[in-house]
C-alpha cells in the first residue's frame, strides 16, 4: 500500500523529495545519450530529432508552465483523421 498523498496535497519539497531520484536516473540517462551523439561519427546537424530534442531541453529549464503538456505536442504528429488507414488499424467488428 503506497503512503504517498495525491498529488494536490504534497508541498513541492515534497514532490521533489518523492521523485528526486527518479528525476536524477532520467537526466543522467539523457545526458548519457547525448555523450554517446558527441562521441559518435557524423553530423546530426541537420537531424529533425535532435532538433526536436534540444527544443524539448529548452522546454524543460524555461519558466512557463505545463512542460510536459508542451513536451507532448512538440514530439507529436500532426493530427490526420485517416491515421488508422495509415497504420493499418482495422476497427473491431466492422
């Protein structure tokens, strides 16, 4: 059974208190990934997802809210409302 209190109840020492760790294994895990890019052959200069990655990153340290909400819509597709056609998806029973 988790002790943890819902979320609109903890402080932000809290918050940081509960996740810290968790926060520390997923920057180091970027921050690795990133090492390995610099340490690698080629260019990823004109690549579409660093790009997107270091306006992620950029996303993460400014001072506006709803980082992930923002996150989220930068790494995703445009909208297609023929996307199960393009991924062939066939609905269930029809």
């Amino acid at each position: 059974m988790s002790t943890k209190q819902p979320m609109a109840e903890r402080s932000a020492t809290q918050i940081v208190a509960d996740e810290f760790m968790i926060a520390r294994a997923k920057i180091l895990e970027l921050a690795a990934t990133l090492d390995r890019i610099e340490r690698a052959s080629g260019s990823v200069d004109d690549s579409k997802n660093m790009q997107l990655l270091v306006q992620g990153m950029h996303i993460l340290i400014d001072d506006q809210v709803e980082k992930a909400k923002r996150v989220q819509l930068l790494m995703s597709r445009d909208y297609d409302p023929n996307w199960q056609n393009l991924m062939s998806i066939t609905k269930k029973g029809g």
